[in-house]
C-alpha cells in the first residue's frame, strides 16, 4: 500500500453503472480507480510547487495521466459490454435494410445492378457479415465479462 492510498481526501461518489444504478450495484474496480486517480489528481495540485523545483513533476503528472487513461478505459470497456451488442444489432439491422432496398430497386427497373450499385451492395453485404463477427468477438471478450470470485478458485 502507497503513502497516498493512505492521504485523508474527500473524494467524489464512485462511478456506478448506468444500466443498474436502480439496483445499487458499484464497480469495486471502477470505485478504487476513481478514488486513487482523485487522490493523485489532489496531490499533484497540493504539492505542485515542491515536484516542479524538484524536478519530478512530469513524473507525478505522468502517473495522473495513466490513472484517468486507465479510468477511462474501464468505463468504455463497461459502456462495450452493455450496450455493444445491442448496437451492432442495430448496425446490422440497418444494413440488412439497405441491401433489400438496392436489390428492391433493382428488382423494380428490370435491369442489372451497375458496377457501381453491385460494389455498395457486396461492400454493404461484407460490412453486415463483419458485423456480425464482431458481435460474436465482442460476446466472447474475457476482458469485458470479468471472472467472479467463485470462478477463479476452480
């Protein structure tokens, strides 16, 4: 344990997820990365005269950086897990759309698909395909549906 875990601050209410703030549910992870990027962010404002004339501020401000990097990168790959299916859904969804609508009015004009409309019709057909690969990647990420405790003592 640092020397800053250990500094008294009052610090801002841990994040909590968007979807479940009805059930009380915080993030232990997301709480501790939130308070110790407060508790930074405060001693390098604090005590900001005292690295700058001793030359390790960068040092201080670089570590800052990486706790909110850090935080930040947690919060996306929460918003990822719950919300990126559902949206590559919808992504699909409209896609598919726009196929069956370049195949309608080529089916309406009684002629062949240009160069032009077949290449946005096979770019469309590869863009919804892809999608749901990534929809498929995005469900399988580990790192996105993290183990609970009675899952990694087996």
């Amino acid at each position: 344990m640092s020397y800053l875990s250990n500094m008294n601050f009052s610090v801002r209410q841990p994040l909590r997820h968007p979807g479940l703030a009805e059930t009380g549910f915080i993030d232990p992870d997301m709480e501790e990365a939130e308070k110790l990027a407060q508790t930074v962010k405060k001693f390098n404002i604090k005590y900001e005269g005292a690295l700058t004339s001793h030359g390790v501020n960068d040092q201080a401000l670089a570590i800052e950086r990486w706790l909110e990097s850090y935080r930040r990168g947690q919060a996306a790959a929460r918003k990822l897990s719950e919300n990126g299916i559902e949206m590559l859904e919808e992504m699909s969804k409209r896609l598919h759309e726009a196929v069956a609508e370049l195949h309608r009015y080529e089916g309406e004009g009684g002629n062949a698909a240009t160069k032009n409309q077949q290449a946005e019709i096979d770019q469309l057909t590869h863009a919804m395909r892809r999608v749901e690969q990534l929809s498929h990647e995005i469900q399988d990420a580990s790192f996105l549906h993290p183990k609970s405790d009675d899952q990694t003592t087996n």
